[in-house]
C-alpha cells in the first residue's frame, strides 16, 4: 500500500522519517512512525489513526497497547 504524503509528513514533522501501513483497526488506517536507524530510542509508543480525511495520534498508551496486540507487536 503506498503511504500518502500528508502521513510521512506528519512523521517527518515529528522527528520520525517514515511510516508503514500496519492494516486497519475499529475501522481505521493505521500507521506506525519508524526511523531508518532500527537503534534510535523514541519516547511512548503511538500511532497515527485515519479514517476519511481525518488524523489523529493514538489517544493515550493503552489503546496504542492494545494496536500492538491486535497486530501481534
């Protein structure tokens, strides 16, 4: 699946280099940050949800713990 712009741009702006599309969750995309270095230390696991033309970062640690789990992370 190719990652629309907007979403390596909202990756980009926040430290991150690129996103992978992990599949789709309670009916929503879902992309997760990586950096091109598989060694760099990022703070709490979060990523970014869309559905329609809207984005949003995960909403606090436990749902993105439970993206994790839903996607076998």
């Amino acid at each position: 699946m190719e990652i629309p712009t907007y979403i390596t741009e909202v990756c980009q702006q926040m430290g991150y280099d690129y996103a992978i599309y992990l599949g789709e969750y309670k009916g929503e995309d879902v992309y997760s940050p990586m950096f091109n270095d598989p060694n760099t230390i990022a703070g709490r696991t979060c990523f970014i949800h869309v559905k329609g033309n809207s984005w949003r970062w995960s909403k606090n640690h436990d749902e993105a713990i439970k993206v994790m789990d839903y996607f076998g992370w």
